[in-house]
C-alpha cells in the first residue's frame, strides 16, 4: 500500500494511473476509521481497480470553537485497518500541505447546504465542498463513496459534482449502526458511558416519528416536537430536528416522496447527528 504525504505526488500517482487505464475509488476521510468507514472502503473495492483513502482533519470544516485541535487521530490503526480492507493508497497531507498559505479560493453550494447543519455551522460545508473538490482534482476518482450518515453532505457534494461537471459517479453508502443503535462516528469516543446510553434517544425518537409520519402524513410537525422533546427528557441539547425533502433540502410539499427526518444533538460536549431516509 502507498501512502503520500504531498498534493503533487499523490496527484502525479493518479495521473499515472488514469494513463494507464485503471478505475479508481476515492473515500474520503478524516481518520480514526470505524466499521462505518470500512464498509465504504468495501463498496470502493467491488467497483475500482484502485482504490484511494484519504486520511485529513480539514481544518476548513471547523468553527474556531469546535474540537479542530482535538479531534481523535489514530495514523496507524487507520493505515492497518485501510490494509486490511484491501485499500491501495492513503493520502495523508498535513494541513499546510494541503492549503498554500496564501489560498482564498472557495468552492461554495449555496441551495442544499443552507438548512439543518449548514443553519448551525455556517462555515462548515464551505469548508467540506473546497476540501473535497481539492481531492477530486488530486485523486482523479472514477467514484467517490460518501456514507449516509451526514446525508446532507452527501447530497450537497452529488450537486457540487453535476453544478461543476466532475467526472465522477458518487456512490451514497447506508449509515452503519453499532449494536446498540447509535449511529457509528469517531466522536463517540468522547461520550462516557452514561451519555452513550442517553445518546440512543436519538435514533429511537427518529424512527417513532417515522413511524407516524409514514402513518398520517399530515403528523410532520407533530411528530417533530414530540421528537424534540424525548432527545430532550434523555438529557439531550437538541441543536435540530427536522423533515426535509431529499431533493430540494426543503420542507416537504404535496409532490414530495422521499425525505429525510434528520436530528443533531449533544450529549455532554459530544455533537452527534443521525437520520431516517424514507419514501412517504
């Protein structure tokens, strides 16, 4: 397995390879890799004969009051958990290589980004649309394999990619839960035990509005505060809760068929988001 550390080996590498002829897979990452981002490596294996991950912290995607600095890092359990799923190369750049001291170009989606976590991290998908078009261009991916656990990011960077022409097919993998429920992320390591427990309201409140709604279209807002309101009683501080059409990332209309009911809370210090896709 290949590991580069700079924009300008890493890209020539690819370049080579699309001379070549060879497919490629991009999974995009910020390390400390869990199940959830092996099974996205998976899907890049069966449809690659390349198949890249990069391992980044960006720096761009963080408010200056958010855990930037202390975001969990594990090189080496990532490099052997990348070899043991069969990945072929690991771009690990640091920040400083990965930015010229100097850049002020942005790559900006101003439509899908707004609502849910684009309305309480403003500068957030600024920063993951920039970083990912960065990569695209370095990578050169046949696909790109995004999980559904930050849906809204996936579907922002499925528009970012037809808006601007990318030549690449981006491939939506499901959310991978532990077996308790909670939706897999590598900041539940900063839940104690006790918040981890609590933290399972969220998936369970989820899916008892989905419940309702799949059963009475009309109980959309209903089922919302009542959602909002079991996050809360478990101690959560619920940053959204909310139903959205998957197209247009706006409230449902009459036309709407598939939607997503997303929430984002904290438990303790810990943000945590979760979502239910759905037909109605």
């Amino acid at each position: 397995m290949k590991i580069f550390k700079t924009r300008r080996e890493f890209q020539q590498y690819a370049l080579e390879l699309k001379r070549a002829g060879k497919t490629i897979g991009l999974v995009p990452t910020m390390g400390f890799l869990h199940d959830g981002h092996m099974s996205l490596i998976d899907i890049a294996r069966a449809k690659a004969d390349v198949v890249m991950v990069s391992i980044f912290v960006n720096p761009t995607q963080f408010a200056p009051n958010e855990d930037f600095d202390r975001y969990p890092r594990d090189f080496d359990g990532d490099v052997a958990k990348c070899a043991d799923h069969g990945a072929d190369v690991i771009f690990a750049p640091e920040p400083g290589e990965m930015y010229d001291a100097d850049a002020s170009v942005w790559v900006e989606e101003t439509s899908l980004s707004r609502p849910l976590c684009g309305r309480s991290r403003p500068t957030f998908y600024r920063g993951v649309t920039t970083v990912v078009a960065k990569l695209f261009l370095l990578a050169q991916p046949d696909y790109a394999v995004f999980g559904l656990k930050d849906a809204q990011q996936c579907f922002v960077i499925q528009k970012m990619v037809r808006d601007l022409d990318f030549p690449i097919e981006i491939i939506p993998a499901p959310l991978v839960r532990d077996s308790d429920g909670l939706a897999l992320s590598s900041r539940n390591r900063y839940l104690s035990a006790d918040e981890r427990s609590r933290a399972l309201s969220i998936h369970r409140a989820l899916l008892t509005a989905k419940e309702e709604i799949i059963s009475d279209r009309q109980a959309m807002a209903a089922a919302i505060e009542k959602a909002k309101s079991a996050i809360a009683a478990a101690g959560g501080r619920v940053d959204y809760v909310d139903i959205l059409d998957c197209r247009t990332m706006e409230v449902p209309t009459a036309d709407s068929r598939q939607v997503i009911l997303a929430a984002a809370a904290f438990f303790g210090t810990t943000r945590l988001i979760d979502n239910e896709i759905f037909e109605i």
